[in-house]
C-alpha cells in the first residue's frame, strides 16, 4: 500500500507517484489534500519556499504531470516582464485544452486583457470541469515587475471567477513578498533541506547497473560523509557524484579488489574527493578537464585557474566602497564634479592644474575624506540605484 492515499486517483497511481518524489512524501500528501478533487475549487493561491534543490520544481512538475492535471509552468527569470509571462500563460492555455483552436499571437499589454483574454481561454468545457493550476517558478522575481501583478495572480481566482490556483515556487520567505499596502495571503507551504539519510537514498536510486546497489550505496555514503558538511546542494552532490564514480572504480575494473574492499576503495579515492573539495560550487574546470586531470595523477594546482578563488570575496557593495574610497582620498574634491557627473560643463585648463599639484597625488599618500562624499562617489560609480540602507552603512567601517 502507498503512503499517499488519495479517494480520486487509484492506488497504482499514486504508487508510482511516490516512486518518483522520494523524501517528499509528506509534502506531496498534503498538496493532494489542498487540491482535492479535478471539480472542486482549491484554495486560490499557493506559495511554496525552500532552499535551492529542496525538490520544489521537481515536485510540482512530478505530481500535476502523473496525475494529469492542467496547468501552465511558467519560468519567471525566462520571462522576466510582465508581458512576456502573461503572453506565455495564454499561449500556454492554447494548448491545455483539445478544444480550443491554435490561433495567432494574441499580445497582452495589462493585466485587464490578460483576464478578459484568460476567459476566453478557459471557456472550453474541458477546462470548465475541473482545477487549472498555473505555477509560477523563481517567483521572487515578480517583485521587479509592477506593483499590481503579484496581489492580482494571488486573487486571479476571484477576478476571473474561474476554478484556477496560482502556485508561487520561490527560494525566499512570504515576509519578503508581501506587499505595503497589503494583500490576499496565499496558502504557505514550507520544503525542509534533504538530510542525510534522504540524500543517501535519493543519490543511491542512481546507481549503474553493472554494478550492485550496495556497491553503489557505499560509494555514496563516502562521498556523503566528505561532502555534507560543506554541500547540501543535491545538483552538486550527483554532479560530484557522477564526476568521482571512475576513479572509486578502478581498484575493482583492474582486479585489485573486490566490491566489498571498502578500506582499499577508499584509499583510492581519498586524494581525489580532497581535490574535489577545492572546487565545490565553483566550477572551474569542465568535466572533460576535470577526468583528465585524474587519469594525469596530476596536483590541482597544475591545471589553470583550479583553486584560484581560494581567497576571500568580499560582498557586493563593499567592492564599490573600496573603489570610492580610493577615489575620493586620492583625486581632489574640485575633480568630483569633472569625473563623476555627465553634464559637468567646460574646465579651464589653467585652473585646473596648478604648479604646486603637478606632484602626483600617489607620490603624497591618500588624503582624509568627509563620509558623505564617500557616498556620494559610491552612488555614482555602481549601475543601478542604490538606497541608503543600514546594509550599506554597516560595510562602510
């Protein structure tokens, strides 16, 4: 019997569900209790947070696709302004429905064509009898567009007085999302990190069939007990994985030991998962180079640029604070205005270099600056516009 039970669907359905989400069996049950029934009205909106590679994605494109239901999935970094992603929900409702005819490209410049449009779509009577479900991953990005397209995809239930659910799949918390003024608050549902244990059977279900599962699950648990500590990142840990599997092998494809020689496979394979250490997350060979580098025996530092950003990155706008500091205690204030702004006008040459500043300003040393003209130069050098939040304050010591 399935741990997932659902009166709808059989059981057999819900068996091979449950063999394609492992370790999320508890958040499938009760996204299967929140939708219900293919006619009943479920709850108008979703939001569903965790960290990268917590199975979000993976498990809403699993369950509506096994049971069929009709939806739209749309990307919303793919489709970053509001008039792409609601072009792309309606040529996406194109094609749920059997009944609807393929028709030209319809453009959909406000969010109020987008529901007269989103009528006309749903008014099949396919998509009339039961729930459509439009899921919208990496939502966060919604908070770049206009102020109204969140708080309406939260009531697009009630706007359109249609049987639709907006499913928001983001990597931050609803805090973040909600608006000031105020909004519907959707139904929030929270996906934990894999543990241990999740991501030893998850990566262990991977294994090659010309080896055993138990062969296979040792070598996991090894990678597991080197790696956990600094990765929890599933995408990493089966890339790193894949990438590692020759090289724990070769004691067993050359007849030096058997499945079973756990201390001699793991001898071999030591040096090169404390060589893969340095580049976690980082990606800085391909995996071409990365094989190659193992069947050379050769040291990380033989390749170039392995372990070159060992060194510690300072945050994003302490950068730019180094760099405005820097000019402001070595350019003059009377140049600020020549530097740092489009328009500043015509300088006169004469008064602009004078004999007793011909020495050069590095020879003197950095001189004192006032905070507010550090500021001031920190606004002007980066891109996009910049609040002055206690963020920023707090890296200016």
């Amino acid at each position: 019997m399935p741990n997932l039970e659902h009166p709808v669907y059989p059981a057999a359905t819900l068996l091979h569900l449950e063999s394609l989400v492992p370790c999320r069996e508890s958040q499938v049950s009760m996204l299967l209790s929140i939708f219900g029934e293919r006619q009943q009205f479920s709850f108008p909106s979703i939001f569903i947070y965790g960290h990268t590679s917590s199975g979000k994605t993976y498990v809403m494109q699993t369950l509506l696709n096994t049971l069929q239901l009709p939806h739209v999935f749309v990307n919303c970094v793919e489709y970053f302004t509001s008039r792409l992603l609601l072009e792309e929900i309606l040529s996406q409702l194109q094609n749920c429905s059997s009944e609807t005819e393929q028709t030209s490209h319809v453009p959909c410049e406000t969010f109020n064509d987008f529901v007269r449009l989103f009528k006309q779509a749903v008014a099949s009577q396919e998509l009339k009898d039961q729930t459509l479900y439009i899921v919208l991953d990496r939502a966060e990005q919604l908070r770049e567009m206009e102020a109204n397209i969140l708080p309406a995809f939260l009531r697009l239930q009630e706007l359109t007085d249609r049987n639709v659910t907006v499913v928001l799949l983001s990597e931050i918390v609803w805090e973040l999302f909600r608006p000031n003024t105020g909004c519907f608050e959707p139904f929030t549902l929270y996906f934990p990190d894999y543990s241990i244990g999740h991501l030893q059977k998850i990566l262990s279900q991977n294994h090659p069939p010309e080896y055993s599962a138990d062969f296979y699950a040792a070598y996991i648990n090894i990678l597991l007990g080197v790696f956990y500590m600094v990765c929890r990142d599933l995408k990493e840990l089966q890339h790193l994985a894949a990438l590692n599997f020759s090289k724990y092998c070769e004691p067993v494809v050359r007849g030096e030991a058997n499945e079973r020689d756990t201390r001699k496979l793991w001898k071999n394979i030591e040096p090169h998962l404390k060589k893969a250490m340095q580049t976690v997350y980082l990606r800085e060979v391909s995996s071409s180079q990365w094989e190659r580098l193992q069947c050379d025996n050769g040291e990380p530092g033989q390749l170039k640029g392995l372990s070159a950003h060992t060194h510690v990155e300072l945050p994003y706008y302490s950068k730019f604070l180094l760099i405005a500091a820097y000019l402001a205690s070595y350019n003059p204030v009377r140049t600020d205005k020549r530097f740092f702004l489009k328009h500043h006008g015509k300088i006169r040459k004469t008064n602009f270099m004078k004999k007793h500043e011909k020495t050069s300003n590095h020879l003197l040393g950095p001189k004192p600056f006032p905070l507010d003209r550090l500021l001031a130069i920190l606004y002007s050098i980066v891109d996009n516009r910049v609040a002055p939040t206690a963020n920023i304050f707090s890296q200016v010591s």
